[in-house]
C-alpha cells in the first residue's frame, strides 16, 4: 500500500517539478490544517516525536529508486539569484527546499487513502444502536461541548486537492535529481555520513534501555488512568450537583430523568407484594435482585454503605448485626434519604442524627422480627435509600454464614443461615455478590463453597475481595491475591472478580475519607502497579456500576417471561373461582375483614335500641335469680322462726342491712354486666337468614371475648347503687291494695317455686312414690328406703307439734333412731337431720302458702298497723320491700346501661377491631378456608401482573 501511495506522489512530483525553482512561495503543506499535518506527517515538526534522519524518510519511499535517472540543468535564477554551477553546498539547499513538495505530497496522498480506508472500515462496522444503554449519558452530550462539524470543515476537500495537481508533477521532478543527488559518490552522502552513525549510536542505546522504558511507560499508564480517574470523580461530583438541581425542577425537560427515577421502585414495589405472596421464593418468583452473601464480618455490610454512599447499617465488633435479610432499593433523587416500606418518615442521611435514628430502626426491627428462642428470622425488611448519583438497583443484605454456633445462639442458627441464603439464591436469575474478606486465609472460607453449589458456572456471580489494604501487608506473595481475584484458589467462578477497600475498621469513619483512603491506596498499590490487578476491578464505584449493569441486564432478559408465567397462574385462579363461588364476589381477607367489621358495629349499635322495658325485665328478672336463694334461706327463714313481729322486724333489717352494704350492690353490678354479655352476643351470633355468612363467625366470637375482655364497669356506679338499695329497703308503706296483691302474688310464686323444688330434692331423697313405681316399673333402692323410713317417722313428729322449731334436738333424734332400730333399720344420725332440713322446709313453705292467703284480705289490717286484730302479715311487707328494690335496681342499672357502659362497649369493640386490622397474624387466624385464600392468591396475583406490565412498559420507553 505504501509503495503505491508513494509512486502515485512521485508522478504528481515530476509534474510539479517542471516549474520553476527559484520564486519564493510557501509551500502547499504550509496551507494545510495543523491537524492534517499531524495525522499525515508523524515526522513534521509540530509533532511531539523527534524528527528522525533523512535516510528513514527516504527508506519509507523507496520506490524513487525505481524511476528512471535523468540529469536537469538547473535553470537561471531570475529575481535577483546569481547561479554558481561550482558551488556545491547551493545546490544542496536549493534541492532541501524542494523537499516541501515531498512532504506535501505524502499529505495530500496520505489523507485521501486514509479517509478511504475509514469509509471501508465504517461500512464493516456492525449496527450498535442496540447497545447505547450500555454507554454512559455524558458520551452522547460531547457533541455539545466539542464542535466536530468546524473540525470537519477545517480539512481540505477534494477541489483544494484537484488545484493542488498541477504542483505533484513539479515534486516528481524534483525527486528525481534528489536520488542523482544522494547516489553512490555524490557529495550528499559524505554529508549524512555522519547522522547514520549518530543514528546507530541512538538504536544501540535504545536496545540497552528498552526494559527501563517498559517500567516508565507502565508508571505513566497508571498515572494516566488514575488522572483520568480523579477527573471522572470530579465530573461525576459536578453532575450529581446538576442532578439534584435538575431533579428539584419540576419542567418537561426532565422527564426522561424522572422514569429512571421511578423505574427502580416500581420494580421495588413488585418485589415487596411477591415478599408478601410468597415468602418460601418458590418457583413463582424468579425475578432478579442482587444477594449479598458472604462469611461473618466479611465486609458484606460495608460494601453495601459504599455503594448506599451512607452509613445507613447497626455495627458491631464481632457480633452478628445482621438478623434478618434488609431488602435496599437504591434509586436516584434529588435528596440523600431512606425511608421504610411500611412508614412515611424520611431519615436525611446527610445529618448525622437521622443516621443514628435509621440504625437504631433497624435494629429494633431485627430483633422484633426474630422469635423467641431463634436468633436470626426470614422476615424481610424493606428499606428505599434515594440519593443523587446512586446507581439504581435492588440489593437483599443476608445474615453473615458462621461455621460454629457461639454461645447465646439457638441451636440452629447455622442451618436457618444456610436455608435462608439457599432460599435467595436458587432463583436463577438472582445475581449472587459473593464477599469474602482478604485479610483472612482464603481455605477458610465458607460462603464460595455454597454459593460454587447454587451457581456452579458462575453465570450471575460476582466475587468481591475486600480489605486488600490488610491482606497487602499481611501477605507474603502477593501473587496470592491475584489468584484469589482470578479465582484460582476457589472452586467457585464468577462473571467478574472485584477488590476493594471499606475503610480503615474505624465505625466513625464517613463515606468521603473511606472513598480518598481507597483511592489513594490502590495509587500506591503494588497490585496495580505490578499489572496484577487491572483498573476497572478496584474501587467500589466501579464494582457499584458493574452490578447496576449486570442487574438491569438480568432484568431485561427475565422480566417479560416472568410476567407471561404470572399472567398465566391469573387465569388458572379465576377459572377455579368461578368453577367453586360462581355467586361471590372476589373479596381478599382484608376486603372481608372490612365486611365483618361493619356488620359487627351495626350489631354493636343495635344495643342502643334495645327498649328500656326489656332491659328491667331482664335486670329484674336475672337479679331475683341470684339473690333469692339468700333472701329465702338467710332472712326470711331465720325471721320466720321469732315469736312475735318485733322480733320478724328487727331480724329483716338487720339482715338485710348487712346485705346491701356488703353482696347486694356488687351482685347487682355482675349481673348488669352478664345481662350486657348476653344481648351482646344474642346480636353477634343472631343468624339473620340467607345473608348470613358463616365464615365471620370465628372474627365475631374473638372480637366479643375480647372486648368484653378489655370491658371494665364504672367503679363509683356500686357506692351510688347502695344507697339507693339501702333507701329502697328501709321503706315499709305499701300506699295501696295493688301494690299489696303485687306483693302477696310475688311472695307465692316465689314460695311456690321453692317448694317445687324441695319437693324434687325429698322425692329423689326417697325414690319414687306408689304410683310410679306401678307405672313405670321402677323401684327404690337400699339408701331409698332407709330414706323413707326416715321420712314417715319425722311426719309423726311434726304431725303431732305443729309449732315445731326448725331444728331437732338430740334427744328427738336418739328417739327417732331407736324407733328405726326397733323396726331393724340402722340409721345414721347426720342422716336424720338431712332429711328433718327437707321435711321441714316443705312444712313450712306449705304453711306460708296458707299464710298468704289468709293475708288478700289482710290490706285493711295493714293500713291500722294490725291493731286489735290476730292476723300479722309481715311477711308480706318484707317481699314488697324486696320487690320494690329489685325495680328501683333495675331502673338504675338499666340507666347505666344505655347512657355510659354500651358506649364504652362499643368504643372497645372499635379499638378491637383496630387491633385485628393491624393484626396480619390474627387476620389470617380468624378468616381462613380455601375461598379466602384462593381470593388473596387471586388479588395478588392480579396486582403483581398489573405491576410487572406497567414496569415493562416504563423499561420500553426508557430505552
């Protein structure tokens, strides 16, 4: 090429050749463009080489060899030149300066062949428009800043070139008497005798010194890229400032900047629903995200602040900090903040306190996650961290892998470590960020040997050597650490083999000095220097954009198969639904919970309508339930047996004032508060026809426990019922004949009540009667017998005293036993008195009957105080008196009841339910059965696909 290159030059030299030589003008070459000249002619003097000896230029155009030798006269020299033909050193300047035509030859020829060879090469060139998201922004914004169209025009075009030719042939002929000129024996060669000896001199030295050369020039290349690397420092730094400037305004320019900016959460928020849906990471989720795995202490937390670009994580010396996996979405902003998934306070990472209050976060959500008796948990926490320049990406920080449980661990913590990391990193299209910290010995390793077994080929793992400041000190060879980053000493392979530096162990340490210490140990690094470790594998920052690229390539390539495979699982869900509940609305756990709730307050405010009759009868009625046992057995009876009515008077009010001041208030309260109790869950559990649906019975039933559980009645409602029980019971004036036939009537039925059921205690005592033993068949037993025995002689006794006390005396039952005896039955005396206490009591309440009775006539003796009359019916007072307290408590609870406790009630079944809503654990315990779980898989599912086709979509217009 370069022999045709230069004949074609020495044809347009001859015809240049023939003008004249002796006028004074600058050469064509002279016209040139200095960039021209410097592209085309590496030996002009503008270029930073010197200029080597004529007889290398004369070497690379050899071809003038071959022309044909003609003499030339050299003609008269006008314009004031004299010629002398005997003066050879004229001669020699007049053919040096003919030499610019050779120069401006080889120009104008090298230009052109080298502006065709780059059209030849463009055209081979392959189409890398599919490739631009790989190059940086700031690439494409050179034309702004550089004018390559002035450059452009600043070359000569093809019609300088075409006026050009007319002077080539003037230079052809000036190259041929230069080769008469240097030909054996010419004075020429004499003259450059001389500089080819310097030059063998230059090329001998040139060979002894070529080994220091290589050293300077490797010294130089390393100054170079570190140059270039503190620029691109600097750069980055200024375009951060204009980042967070440009981020702050809210004009259409930005726009593009603002779908980067959503992209990375809107993948995040993908990401927390499957986290949620699908906690075991089966086969349904297998979209990309960046696991950093690694041993103990490796440094896997530190990597991850270089690359947050804030100390954002809990340390410790040696203890393991981290306990649960902490999912970070890095995403570019106009601010340095981090925020929660599940909370809506920013923490500015650029103030210190908001770093310490984010650690401190963080921590108590670890050890709130981890169980009781675990030490680490596989609850995940979710943390956005938004800052100018981040790389954006999705990065899942794992517990530290430990080969021994130290004191203070469950028994396994080693395997849950391992399932965990197992559990992130069988997803196949998971990138694997594999620590392992170089200041320890590499056999010592634990995590390349699991993550060798997940990704045996290494196709998404990246190998990350940290601390290579300690492990250059602490090692012997450096080699070593070559072949750890080259991954000789491992089994495991990976995409890329980084190494950085995170600090000098210092806790206080700020992302900037971590970042100037880096870069200025791996300056002085004999790693680097020694060609050992390459430029782009140190530093975090490019280990950061190595992984931001890896990510989001990992992501194109997955993202659409996997919202195929969601879209699928979609339509399976609805075909099952409409198969099983073709009449049921869709309705999640929460959408259901939402159902209950309000149907649980409705029944709640249906209290406020129960009636004020209803609540009385009921208090009244459930009131005489509890206290008529006490009132019969403890007052009436004992007050019955006295002599006069002084002494019946004097017993009732004294026992019945002991009884309102300690039992009857809070009697009355309990059953005011079981009374509640009761329509409560009549309202909770009342079926109410075809809409009723039994799948919110279990929430009901454990929303009443416990909100009657967290129900506490007003303490001061006992002190003001006792006084108005206490008033109720001390008056004595029945005002007329209706309230004493109410009185008369309630004191039989109560009496009659009794006796029915003392009557049922002797009949079981005794067995059964004549009539039922015919009927039936049936018949009594030994103790039956013995019992009636008993029975019929105690009759005899109250047969023949009708005044009889209410007791037997001990000479009554010695009578009573022999007269057994005599008649051969062997009686027990405790079983005398037990079946006196039941003979008795039937006697008596008989003769209280017939007491009544004779009193519906008695009103007229009452109003005169029963003067001069034998008929006393205290009695009947004393159950007008129980009766009519028994109202007034009624009224009083009842007055509680609807104005203060079922408002409390209904403000504590708010909060209940409050609490449950809050309660994902006691949601998912209380609604359960396949229709709601098939409904939550179903809204899941939908909500995963909707997202996943709006963050294609979004991935589609951005690139």
């Amino acid at each position: 090429m370069w022999r045709t290159r230069a004949a074609a030059a020495c044809v347009i030299c001859r015809s240049l050749a023939n003008s004249s030589y002796g006028i004074k003008r600058k050469s064509p070459l002279q016209n040139l463009h200095l960039v021209s000249r410097s592209i085309h002619h590496p030996y002009y003097p503008s270029s930073k080489f010197q200029r080597p000896p004529l007889r290398i230029s004369i070497q690379l155009f050899s071809s003038l060899n071959r022309l044909p030798l003609r003499k030339t006269k050299l003609l008269d020299v006008k314009y004031g030149y004299q010629s002398h033909r005997n003066f050879w050193l004229a001669r020699l300047a007049s053919r040096l300066l003919k030499l610019r035509y050779l120069i401006l030859g080889s120009a104008v020829g090298g230009g052109y062949t080298a502006k065709k060879t780059y059209d030849q090469w463009k055209d081979m060139m392959p189409d890398l428009d599919e490739y631009k998201w790989i190059v940086p922004d700031f690439i494409w914004e050179l034309d702004e800043h550089i004018d390559f169209e002035k450059l452009i025009k600043a070359l000569p075009d093809a019609d300088d070139l075409a006026k050009l030719l007319p002077d080539f042939d003037k230079i052809g002929e000036s190259f041929t008497s230069l080769k008469g000129f240097f030909s054996p024996g010419s004075p020429g060669e004499t003259a450059f005798r001389a500089t080819d000896q310097g030059y063998d001199n230059d090329k001998q030295y040139k060979k002894v010194s070529d080994k220091e050369k290589i050293d300077q020039l490797q010294e130089e290349l390393l100054r170079t890229q570190l140059k270039y690397q503190r620029m691109l420092e600097r750069l980055e730094k200024e375009n951060k400032e204009l980042r967070k400037l440009v981020l702050q305004r809210d004009d259409k320019g930005i726009h593009q900047r603002k779908l980067k900016k959503s992209l990375i959460d809107m993948y995040s928020e993908v990401l927390d629903i499957l986290s949620d849906y699908d906690a075991s990471y089966n086969t349904q989720d297998h979209l990309p995200r960046v696991v950093v795995v690694g041993d103990q202490s490796a440094g896997k937390t530190s990597v991850l602040e270089m690359i947050a670009q804030a100390r954002i994580f809990p340390r410790g010396s040696g203890e393991m900090m981290t306990r649960s996996p902490v999912k970070v979405t890095l995403s570019e902003g106009p601010h340095h903040v981090a925020l929660f998934k599940d909370s809506s306070r920013e923490f500015d990472l650029t103030k210190e306190e908001d770093l310490a209050a984010l650690r401190n976060e963080i921590e108590i959500r670890m050890r709130s996650s981890v169980k009781e008796g675990c030490t680490v948990s596989t609850e995940t926490i979710s943390l956005s961290v938004k800052g100018p320049g981040l790389q954006r990406m999705v990065l899942v920080d794992l517990p530290g892998v430990i080969s021994t449980v130290t004191s203070g661990m469950a028994p396994d913590t080693k395997e849950t470590i391992f399932s965990i990391s197992k559990a992130y990193m069988q997803n196949p299209n998971a990138i694997i960020l594999c620590i392992q910290d170089g200041s320890v010995d590499a056999e010592r390793s634990i995590v390349t040997d699991l993550v060798s077994q997940m990704d045996p080929q290494g196709k998404r793992t990246i190998f990350v050597l940290t601390k290579v400041d300690l492990a250059e000190k602490n090692v012997a060879s450096p080699s070593r650490i070559q072949q750890i980053i080259e991954g000789k000493l491992f089994p495991m392979k990976a995409l890329g083999y980084f190494a950085v530096v995170t600090g000098k162990g210092n806790s206080s340490e700020s992302i900037e000095s971590i970042k100037e210490y880096e870069e200025e140990f791996f300056q002085n690094s004999k790693l680097l220097k020694t060609c050992m470790l390459k430029a782009h594998q140190v530093t975090t920052k490019n280990l950061s954009l190595a992984v931001s690229d890896c990510f989001w390539k990992m992501v194109r390539e997955s993202v659409e198969q996997q919202a195929d495979a969601f879209k699928a699982t979609r339509f399976n869900l609805e075909t099952e639904w409409k198969n099983n509940y073709p009449r049921l609305r869709e309705l999640d756990r929460n959408e259901l919970f939402e159902k209950a709730k309000n149907e649980i307050l409705d029944e709640v405010i249906s209290l406020t309508q129960v009636t004020p009759k209803h609540w009385e009868e009921i208090l009244q009625k459930t009131l005489w339930e509890r206290v008529s046992t006490h009132v019969i057995e403890n007052i009436y009876l004992p007050a019955a047996q006295t002599m006069n009515s002084g002494t019946f008077n004097t017993t009732v009010d004294i026992k019945l004032k002991q009884w309102t001041d300690k039992q009857l208030p809070n009697k009355a309260v309990e059953v005011a508060w079981e009374t509640l109790q009761e329509e409560f869950s009549r309202f909770m559990t009342e079926q109410k026809g075809k809409e009723h649906d039994d799948i919110f019975d279990k929430l009901k039933q454990a929303v009443k426990e416990e909100s009657i559980k967290r129900h506490k009645w007003n303490e001061r409602a006992e002190d003001s019922l006792r006084v108005i029980q206490h008033n109720a019971l001390e008056d004595r004036s029945i005002s007329d004949k209706q309230q004493w036939d109410a009185a008369i009537h309630f004191m039989e039925e109560t009496l009659q009540s009794r006796l029915k059921d003392t009557e049922s205690v002797i009949e079981d005592m005794v067995g059964p009667d004549w009539k039922k033993r015919w009927l039936y068949w049936i018949g009594r037993t030994k103790e039956q017998n013995i019992r009636n025995e008993t029975k019929n002689e105690l009759e005899k006794l109250i047969k023949c005293d009708e005044e009889h006390a209410a007791y037997l005396a001990n000479d009554e039952v010695t009578t009573v036993r022999k007269n057994l005896e005599a008649r051969g039955i062997t009686v027990d005396p405790c079983l005398i008195k037990d079946t006196w206490h039941q003979i008795y009591r039937r006697y008596f309440l008989k003769t209280a009957l017939n007491h009544c009775n004779l009193c519906r006539r008695g009103f007229y003796y009452y109003q005169r105080h029963f003067v001069d009359s034998e008929l006393e019916c205290n009695d009947i007072v004393l159950f007008w008196r129980i009766q009519r307290m028994l109202a007034i408590t009624a009224n009083t609870l009842r007055q509680q009841l609807t104005n203060t406790e079922v408002r409390r009630l209904e403000k504590n079944v708010k909060e209940v339910l409050e609490d449950f809503a809050e309660d994902n654990e006691k949601k998912v315990k209380l609604l359960t059965g396949k229709r709601v779980q098939l409904a939550e898989d179903l809204k899941k599912v939908r909500e995963i696909q909707e997202k996943l086709e709006a963050f294609i979509e979004a991935l589609h217009q951005e690139k």
